[in-house]
C-alpha cells in the first residue's frame, strides 16, 4: 500500500522505452507505480503492492475514464499523472493520409486530453497532484519528416500551457518533458511508422530526415534511464519546472528555434506594433495583461 512518504504514479505505456525506465525509478525510490500497457502486462518486477499494471488502449475513448477512475481506487488517491505513451509518424506532410492524421492525433492529443480530463476531478478534490506530458522536442522545434507527430505535440504542448495556468490555484502542478533523441525503440520498426504514400519532391526534405532518423535507431545519444532520472527529480523538486528538456540535442534545437524567433520579432517589431489602434480610437481598448 502506499504511505503517506510515497507517491502514487499513473503512467500510461510502461512496456518499454522510457515509459518503462520512469516505472522502473520510481519503483525503486519507494513509490507505487500504476502503469497502463496495451496488453496488461509490463514484465517489471517490484514489492507486493507497488505495481500495478492495467490494460488501455489509448484510441478507446469509452475506456480511458475507467481506467483512471480504477487506478485512483487501488490506493484512493494519484499524486502524479504521466501522460507518456505515444509514437512517432514520419513522412512529409502531403504524404499522409487522413486515417494516419486522425490515429497520430488519437494517440499522441486525443489520448493524453482524455486522460487529463480524467483524472482532474480526483486531482481538484485532492487539491494537490502533478500532470506530466511527455510531448517531444518537435513540440518545441519541429523537424521536416515528421510534421503531423509534432502537429500533435505542438497540440499537447499548448494544452499543457494553459492547463497550468487553469489549476495552478488548486494545488495542481503541471511538467512539459521534451526529450531529444533517446535510445529507445521509438525509431525502430517497431515502434515508429512511415506514410505510406511518397512523392519524389520532398526526397531532399523530408525524405532525408526520415533516412537519417532510421540510421540513428539504437545510436542515440540519450540514457533513457538516466532521462527517466531527471523526471522524477524535476517531480519531487521544491519548484518543478513547467518545461523540462531532455538531451544536449534537445536542447540545442530549442535554443536554436528561440533564437529565429527572437530575430524575427526584433526584425518585424514595427509591423507588428502598427496594427494597433491609435489616437481616439483607442481609448477604453482593453489590452492582453
């Protein structure tokens, strides 16, 4: 059972990759893992109580609120929510189909919102809890090749934004984690999937992403353990970071697409203050806080 010491998690896709790292660590540091994997089974080990695993699929929309509401059962409470399953889509993006849009939205947006959505009635009640979205550094720096996967992690990043905000006053905290590449499975052929269809215009774009994307399979740079490390580190800190990027890749791909934002707003700052009403017109106008 858990303590009054411990945490109870509910992670979604601890089978393998990261999703099963983070089970791993926080099994080990004494907390209770509640992890969801499509067939029911995790392969982990741990103390009598600590692990539990429930069968979800994430495009089943009827079944996600009763997964959550049977996992806040077990031990009458969540104290943190992992929205971690997902996979990747690759191709460009006249390439994809409508089903493929739909099912990369259903389980990387769709998904994550049902769960959230679930779970935040046992987590106001508590007045306290900790939402952590697992999105990807193409929510933050999207590459060619993969334009619908981070269409959906762009979707779960700007949900995220404004959930924090909206439950910050209820005790409830909210962690975006962006992780770079990690040596996972994510871009093995198990995990990853390719549009079907291909137009020889985007060999040079997309297509070359998706190449490179292949070769590195099983040579990322980032430790899945010790990723899965900094995010029950960045849970149990005094002040958790709202955005949590993981890898040197990562990181250099943020701050290299701050820096393009940053110049164009500079170089177009003009334009973009002349849009405003001036003189009479404006007086009374209620300006964003």
């Amino acid at each position: 059972m858990a303590t009054n010491d411990s945490k109870v998690w509910f992670i979604t896709g601890i089978s393998r990759g990261l999703g099963r790292e983070l089970a791993k660590a926080v099994l080990a540091r004494g907390d209770v893992v509640i992890g969801t994997t499509r067939d029911g089974t995790s392969g982990l080990e741990a103390r009598a109580g600590a692990l539990h695993v429930l069968t979800l699929e994430l495009t089943d929309a009827a079944r996600i609120p009763q997964v959550v509401k049977q996992a806040h059962a077990l031990h009458g409470r969540l104290d943190v929510v992992v929205n971690n399953a997902g996979y990747g889509l690759l191709g460009a993006i006249e390439e994809a189909t409508a089903e493929e849009a739909r099912h990369v939205f259903d389980v990387n947006f769709f998904g994550p919102l049902r769960v959230v959505q679930a779970a935040l009635p046992f987590l106001r009640a508590q007045r306290k809890g900790h939402v952590v979205n697992i999105t990807s550094i193409a929510g933050l720096a999207p590459m060619a090749g993969s334009g619908l996967y981070a269409a959906a992690k762009c979707a779960l990043e700007g949900l995220s934004l404004s959930l924090a905000q909206e439950v910050a006053p209820l005790g409830v905290k909210v962690t975006l984690v962006e992780p770079g590449a990690f040596r996972t499975d994510f871009l093995s052929q198990h995990s990853r999937r390719e549009s079907q269809g291909r137009i020889e215009d985007y060999a040079k774009t997309a297509g070359a992403v998706v190449e490179y994307l292949g070769k590195i399979s099983g040579k990322q740079l980032g430790d899945p353990a010790l990723g899965a490390k900094a995010i029950v580190d960045a849970v149990v800190a005094d002040a958790a970071p709202l955005h949590l990027v993981l890898g040197s890749d990562a990181l250099r791909r943020t701050r290299e697409r701050v820096g393009i934002l940053s110049g164009e707003l500079d170089r177009w700052e003009a334009v973009t203050k002349s849009t405003d009403l001036t003189g009479p017109e404006a007086a009374g106008t209620l300006r964003p806080s």
